[in-house]
C-alpha cells in the first residue's frame, strides 16, 4: 500500500510539473505577443487585441470543450473497455475541423458587424478587423490543437505535450518577431503568427504515433451527434471556464471603455494577459492531476484520487502564493514593459488594479483544480454548478455592480469577490464528494 501511495505521488508531480510547462509555454506566447503589439501598435493595439480576444477563447473553449470531455471518456475505459473509445478521437477532430471551417467563414463574411458588437470603435474597428480575419482562418487549427493535446497527454504521454507547447512557444515568438518587426507587418503579421501556434503543436503532437504504448488511433470515420455529446457532457466545465474568460473580456470592455476610454482597456488588456500567465500554471496543475484521478476512479481506488487532489491543491495555492507577493513587488516594471508611449493614463489603471485584481488568485488556483477534479470523478454537474457561477452567474452582475459604486477600482474587485465565493462553494461540493467516495469504498468491502 505504501508503496502504491508513493507511486501516485510520484505519477502525479510528474504529471503536474509537466502539464505545467505545457501550459505556461502556450501563456508566455500569448504575453510576448502582446508586448510585441504593445512595441508595435502602441496603447490602440493593445485595445484593439483585447477586443479580438475572445475570438481566441470561443476556439479554445469549443477545443476544450471536446477534448477535455473526451479525454476524460478515454482515461475512464482505456484500461476495461477500449473497445468504447476506439474511433472517439477521430470522430472528434473530425467534427472540430468542420466546425473551424464553419466559423472561418463567418469571421470573414462578416467582420465588422461582429467586432462592432464586441466593443470595437472607429479607433480600432479597422485594426481589428484585419487581425479577426486572419485569426478566424486559424479556427480550425485552434480546436484539433486542444483536442489532440488532452488526448495525447491522456495517452499516457505528457513528456510530448511538453514538447510540443516548449516548441511551439518558441518558434512562435521567433515568427511574431519576424512577421511585426522584420517584415514590418505590426498586427497583420501578429495574426499570422499565431496561425502558426497550434501548427507547430499538431506537428510535435503528431510524433504520438511513434510512441510504443498508444491507444491512439486516427483514421477516416463516420461522426456520430451522440459521441460528440457525451464529450461535451464532460468537457463543459472547461468549456465554461475557458469562455468566462472571453465573455469576461468582452463585459470588461464594454464596461472600461464607458468608463475611461481605450487607455482603460489598453490597461485591462495587460492585466488580463498577466492573468492569462497565472491561469495557464493553475491550469496545468489542475490538468496533472485529472488523469491520475479519472484513473483511479475508475479503478475505486479512492484513497489515490485524494492524494492526487491534496497533491494538485497544494502545489497549485502555494504558487498563489509566492506569484501575488511578485506581483506587487514588480508591478510598476511590468506595466512600463507594455507602456512604449508612455502613457500616463495607462499606467494609473493598470497600477492601481493590479493589487486588487490579482488577490484572486488566491482562490481561482482552487477553483480550477476543483472543477476539472470534480469532472475527472464522473461530476459533470457540480464542475458545470461551478463553472457557471465562477464564469457568469456572479462575475458578470459583479461587474457591473461593483462599478456603479465604485468605478474603475470596483471594476477590478469583482474579480476577486466572484473566484472567493465559487473557491467556497468548490470546497463544500468537494468534501462533499469524498465522503460519498468513503461511503462507496466501505460498501465495496
């Protein structure tokens, strides 16, 4: 027994440490590219990315959405039933790819109506429409990323998901350098770099076949609406988390730019990019522990499914911990970093919200644990209870409450106050579930 505990432990941190890099190679890309926008297109580039922002979230959500769920279904019957899930990958990239196209085609017929919506004004509709276009090509790519990603990784392969984020991070800032700077592209040449992205992923990613033990397969197959559902089932409590995100954004815009104009989402667009970095590394500890404890669910092996979550929860508030001490230690620096112009209005935003903004750390590195936890365990309902809340039923109306009262700097609050009462509900609901996993392990003996 103390040798299996030992094993899960050590399986774990392995897991966590390197979904990790993963996680945070594809977040420093999303930074760098920022600043790279910030150097090129000043404080109105800085705006206009923020608004096109969740054009990346909805791709990245609809991937999770599918992958995640879909992992998770993998993980559950590898070991029993492989049989179920023979063609599920396929059947999903397949319906990804579709998709993608489909919203390709949209973003590029209709461009304008869409960003209009989004917040865009006649200081950045222009910018931002060719930056949405070229991205929006992109979707399909976005989507068959992240599915491919939770697969490999629930392949029994995280050391090449590693890879895979380490090198496309790298190349990518490499192209976003040449593509704004060299070929003097600014935010066209920002968008087609990040075309590059999830193809320089689906490249490394595509060296799975090669690795002995995979249950892998990919090949032309029929998509059945009932597979790509039970997928979803699973999946929406990322789904929901990664879209909070871009509807957050979207909220935030309107919001900031009643309130202080294009410099108050310029500085919302740092922050929220800061942010981004943060929630990768909680993400990737969250991702780590998800496999082990599907496994073990799937085996009862309750007593491993706890270690693995204390294991996740640990390590994921401890560097809460030492991140908000950085951040106000270093926030002037940091926002002078993406302030080229030297605007004072920027950085009076950006300064004053950092202190606030970012205590919610402390309880979003709990949240995103708990709910991609609570999914592993076959608890699509209390993930997706959360996942709403967190996402929209008390952020949005914080929002807008918070900054009737208190303007800008309750703007920044609502963050904070949204992710304690989701981190307190998470707990109960949590706890909760253990103790019908205890009640469940009694009964099996």
């Amino acid at each position: 027994m103390q040798n299996t505990v030992y094993s899960v432990r050590r399986e774990v941190s392995g897991y966590i440490v390197k979904n990790i890099f993963a996680s945070l190679g594809i977040s420093l890309y999303v930074l760098v590219d920022t600043l790279f926008i910030a150097l090129a297109a000043g404080s109105i580039g800085l705006a206009t990315l923020n608004i096109v922002l969740p054009i990346f979230n909805l791709f990245n959500s609809l991937g999770l959405l599918l992958g995640v769920g879909g992992a998770a279904i993998f993980s559950l019957n590898k070991v029993r039933h492989p049989e179920r899930i023979e063609g599920l990958y396929s059947e999903l990239i397949i319906f990804c790819v579709g998709l993608g196209i489909l919203f390709a085609i949209i973003g590029n017929l209709f461009p304008h109506q869409i960003l209009t919506l989004m917040g865009a004004n006649q200081q950045t509709i222009n910018m931002a429409t060719t930056y949405f276009r070229i991205v929006s090509c992109g979707a399909p790519l976005f989507m068959a990323n992240y599915v491919t990603i939770n697969f490999v990784r629930n392949d029994g392969n995280p050391s090449l998901t590693m890879r895979a984020a380490l090198t496309q991070t790298a190349f990518v800032i490499f192209m976003d350098w040449l593509l704004i700077f060299g070929l003097n592209l600014k935010m066209e040449g920002a968008a087609l770099a990040t075309i590059f992205s999830p193809l320089t992923s689906l490249t490394v990613l595509s060296r799975h076949r090669h690795f002995a033990q995979r249950q892998l397969k990919l090949f032309k197959t029929k998509v059945h609406l009932k597979t790509v559902l039970k997928a979803a089932r699973l999946g929406i409590p990322s789904f929901l988390n990664e879209m909070s995100t871009g509807v957050s954004i979207f909220v935030f815009n309107l919001v900031l730019l009643k309130l202080g104009g294009n410099y108050a989402i310029a500085a919302y667009g740092v922050i929220a990019n800061i942010g981004i970095v943060f929630l990768a590394i909680f993400n990737g500890v969250a991702l780590g522990v998800q496999p082990i404890a599907s496994r073990e669910y799937g085996k009862h092996l309750y007593q491993n499914v706890k270690i693995a979550l204390k294991i996740g929860l640990l390590v994921t508030f401890s560097i809460a911990i030492i991140s908000y001490f950085l951040l106000l230690i270093f926030k002037a620096p940091i926002v002078d970093i993406f302030n080229a112009e030297h605007e004072a209005q920027l950085v009076a935003y950006a300064v004053k919200g950092i202190p606030i903004y970012f205590i919610s750390i402390f309880f979003s590195c709990l949240n995103l644990v708990l709910m991609l936890f609570l999914a592993a365990i076959n608890d699509a309902r209390g993930a997706f209870f959360l996942s709403i809340l967190r996402g929209y039923v008390i952020l949005l109306p914080s929002i807008i409450i918070f900054a009737y009262f208190g303007g800008i700097a309750g703007v920044w609050a609502s963050v904070p106050f949204t992710e304690f009462i989701v981190a307190s509900l998470g707990i109960y609901l949590t706890n909760r579930k253990i103790s019908t996993m205890q009640i469940r392990k009694e009964s099996l003996l």
